[in-house]
C-alpha cells in the first residue's frame, strides 16, 4: 500500500501558532472588522498625524458607530462583547497606532467601567450612553506630579462643605484631558479615597495640554487644575471606596494593553520582514544573512508567546478567574516584547529606521509611554514579586 503524505502548509507569517484558530467566529469577525477600519482609516493619515502632533479626533464617532467604546460593558448602549473580543480590538487598534488604542482604553477601561461599576443608576444611565455613542468624551485622573506609581500619596482633596464637596489639587499626564467633557477624579477624604465626575464647564476646573512630546504624539496628554470646584454629592461615585477603586480600573486598562502591544509589535515585525527580503547588502538580500534571520526568528517567537500569553489572560478574564497579578505579568512582558521587537526593527531599517515613513520609530517612541503608563515595569514586576513572595518591596 502506498502511504499518503499530507502536505501541511507553513505557518502564517504573522500567526506563527494560528492562535487566531482559537478565537470563535464571533471573535474572527470583529477581529476582521476592525483590522479593516485600521487599514482604511488609521494607516492612511496616522504617520502625518503623529508627525504633527495631532489627536485625529474625526476617527471617534467611527470608533462609536462600530460599538468600540465601552464594548466589553453590559446594558446601557454598549457591546456587551467578551473580554478576548476586547483584547482583539485593542490589538488591532494598536497594530495602527497606540495613540487610537489609548484613546479608546481611557474611555472604556478607565472612565466608562468606573461609572459602570461603581457609579449610581443615575450616573449610569446619564453618562453611559452617551460615552458609547462618543457624545461625551472622557479622562481619568489619578496620577499627581509628585510621583505617579505611588498613588496612595496623593495630595488631591475633596472636602465636605454642606451636601456639596469642594476639589482642590491637580493632575498630571492625563489622556483626553483638554478634550475631555466628563473627567473622573480620584481624591482624598476624610474617609479614604473617592471618585467624581467632574464636568468641562465646572468651575475652578481647568485643563492644559502636554506640548513637545516625542512619544503618543497622535494622543492628547495634559493637566487638569482644581481651584474650589463645588460638585454636589451625587457627583461622588457612590460604590467604592479607597485605593481598590481606582486600582481595579486601571487592572481593565492593562488588560487591554497587554493585547495592544501585540499590535504594535506585530506592525514593525511584517514591516522589516518585508524590507529585509528587498535590501541588498553584500551583494544578497538582507533576509538571507544568519544574523537578520536569527533577529526575525526572535521577533517571531517574542510575538508568539505575547499572542498566547494575551488569549490565555482574555479566557481567565472572561472565565471570572483573573487575578490582578497576572495582569501585571501579562503588561510587563508583552509590553517589554514589543519595545524590544521595535527598537530591534528599526534597527534593522538602518537609517530608514529613523524615518516616520516607516512604522517601527513611531511604535517605538509609543512604547517608551506604553512601558511606563498604567504601571512602570519596575511596578509590575514588583507586584508579581509580592505575589510570589508574600512580602511587598514597593
Ligand atoms: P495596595 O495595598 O497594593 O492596594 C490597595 C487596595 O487595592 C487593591 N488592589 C487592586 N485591586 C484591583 N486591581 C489591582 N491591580 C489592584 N492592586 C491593588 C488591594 O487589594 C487593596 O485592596 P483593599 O481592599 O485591601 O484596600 O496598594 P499600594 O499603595 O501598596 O500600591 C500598590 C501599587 C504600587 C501596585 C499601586 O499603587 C500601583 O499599581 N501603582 C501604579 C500606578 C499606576 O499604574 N498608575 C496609572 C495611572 S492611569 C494611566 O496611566 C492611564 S494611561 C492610559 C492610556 O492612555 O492608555
Ligand atoms: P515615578 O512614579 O516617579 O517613577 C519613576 C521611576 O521610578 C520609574 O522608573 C519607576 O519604575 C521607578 N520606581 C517607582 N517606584 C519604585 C520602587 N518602589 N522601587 C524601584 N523603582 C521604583 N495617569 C493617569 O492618571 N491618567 C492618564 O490618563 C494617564 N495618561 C498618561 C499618558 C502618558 C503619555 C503618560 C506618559 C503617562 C500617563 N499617565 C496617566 C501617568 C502614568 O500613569 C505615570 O507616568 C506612571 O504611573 C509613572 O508615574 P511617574 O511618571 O510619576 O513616575
């Protein structure tokens, strides 16, 4: 008898482990779909708009109209997708830019869950409709100047006068905030850390944009200022109290990271893929010396692990298993990974590596705020130290 040979095809470039297979149809789809909108919409103008240090803000009401924001929250107009359907769209949003992953993680993860967890039903069903049609833009206030890792430190204060509470302080480093509409503060009480949701036109409330950044420069940063703003109590976010509140948010937010940085790895990875097979050097292509092909190799295994690692975390998440440590390991290393394949990439561009007309410099310079924000790397591996040890070394 003549044995049969299957002919298993090689793997997908990008898709090394065809970890996409794992994914069900539903989670395919908007995979595809929003794939599509980066291609069509972000790629085209991203480069110009990083370069002139602009948020391209006429991209919000498409990221609404495609249910993104707030999607993985339940009632109220939004998705109500799963969690790895989340951990999808913001890997492909960051496979555009991390400045439209930014702006999409704040707004959901960090301003509309609070209010959906946290806040009253008049507080849910003022502002979270809104949020999901992108009517109402948000920010998230929590880092002061003094030192953002340390938030239990904060100077911020809301004190009681009447039924009224009276903010005084400032943020700083804040996503949205000279767009924002609705920003969500955290301050010190006589009785611990609260949240409030502090409107644009309130006053004593003021905003200021962070110039002459070279990183997230297609995403708005800025200060907040608060002089005496009176907010009424039920401003106040009624559910939650303490440290815990705002920590829990940002436990979302890096979830999300954690996949988005894949996208932007996986952005530099295909694009110095390709340049290495067209650039002559030594009279052969670059693709064919050991030494690119070892880096490429590395890229591909860095970026196959982050993609396994973010599906495992999407499941346990959606599974309700997910501890907050797990997270942190998750942002730690697949943030690390994507820093290390983008800095490597451009490296391997030469001195096309330093141009915007390529993409690796761009993430890049992306990352250097991706590795710090929602948690340094040094926090994070310090968190799943205590974890491991019992004993916290903060
Ligand atoms: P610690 O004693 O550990 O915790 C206080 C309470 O909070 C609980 N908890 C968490 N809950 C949910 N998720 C987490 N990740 C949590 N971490 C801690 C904890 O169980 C405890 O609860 P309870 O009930 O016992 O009171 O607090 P600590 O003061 O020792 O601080 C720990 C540390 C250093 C890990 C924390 O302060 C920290 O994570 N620091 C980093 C701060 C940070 O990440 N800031 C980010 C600001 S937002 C931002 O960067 C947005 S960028 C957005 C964008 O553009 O995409
Ligand atoms: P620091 O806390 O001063 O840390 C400085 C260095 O010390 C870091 O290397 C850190 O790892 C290290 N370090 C800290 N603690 C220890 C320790 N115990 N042991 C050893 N080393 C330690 N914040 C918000 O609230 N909302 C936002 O929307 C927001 N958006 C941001 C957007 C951008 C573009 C950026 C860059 C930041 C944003 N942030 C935001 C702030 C961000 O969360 C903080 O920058 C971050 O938490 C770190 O705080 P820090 O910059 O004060 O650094």
């Amino acid at each position: 008898m003549t044995p049969t040979t299957t002919i298993v095809q090689g793997p997908e470039i990008s898709d090394f482990f065809d970890v996409r297979s794992l994914l069900s149809e539903d989670e395919q789809a908007i995979q595809d779909a929003v794939a599509r909108f980066v291609d069509d919409r972000v790629l085209p103008i991203i480069a110009d708009a990083f370069e002139e240090h602009r948020f391209p803000s006429e991209l919000v009401s498409e990221l609404a109209e495609m249910g993104l924001l707030g999607c993985n929250l339940e009632g109220y107009d939004c998705a109500g997708l799963s969690h790895v359907c989340y951990g999808v769209v913001n890997q492909e949003l960051e496979r555009g830019d991390a400045g439209i992953r930014s702006f999409v993680s704040v707004q959901g993860s960090l301003c509309m869950y609070p209010i959906h967890a946290f806040g009253s039903e008049e507080q849910k069903e003022r502002w979270l409709p809104q949020m999901a049609a992108g009517e109402v833009i948000g920010c998230f206030g929590l880092t002061e100047a003094d030192g953002g890792s340390d938030p239990g430190a904060m100077t911020t204060t809301a004190k009681k006068d009447g039924d009224d509470w009276i903010l005084n302080g400032s943020k700083a480093w804040i996503t949205n905030g000279t767009i924002a509409d609705l920003a969500i503060v955290w301050a010190t009480t006589e009785d611990g850390v609260r949240g409030f949701l502090v409107e644009k036109e309130m006053p004593g409330y003021t905003t200021r944009e962070v110039e002459h950044k070279f990183s997230l420069r297609a995403s708005i940063t800025s200060e907040l200022f608060f002089d005496n703003v009176r907010l009424p109590d039920s401003s106040m976010l009624p559910n939650v109290k303490g440290l815990s509140g705002p920590l829990g948010c940002l436990t979302q937010a890096r979830y999300g990271i954690a996949w988005g940085a894949v996208g932007s790895a996986l952005a530099c990875f295909t694009e110095v893929l390709e340049y290495a097979k067209v650039r002559v050097l030594f009279g052969r292509p670059l693709s064919h010396t050991q030494t690119a092909q070892r880096r490429l190799a590395d890229m591909s295994r860095r970026i196959t692990t982050a993609q396994l690692l973010a599906l495992q975390l999407g499941r346990m998440k959606d599974e309700g298993t997910l501890h907050h440590s797990q997270v942190s390991m998750a942002k730690w290393n697949n943030v690390r990974m994507a820093l290390d394949v983008a800095r490597d990439a451009r490296d391997l561009l030469g001195a096309s590596g330093i141009s915007v007309e390529f993409c690796p410099i761009r993430h890049m310079l992306n990352l250097e705020s991706v590795i710090t924000y929602e948690g340094t790397e040094t926090i994070h591996e310090l968190v799943v130290g205590r974890e491991l040890t019992g004993a916290s070394a903060f």
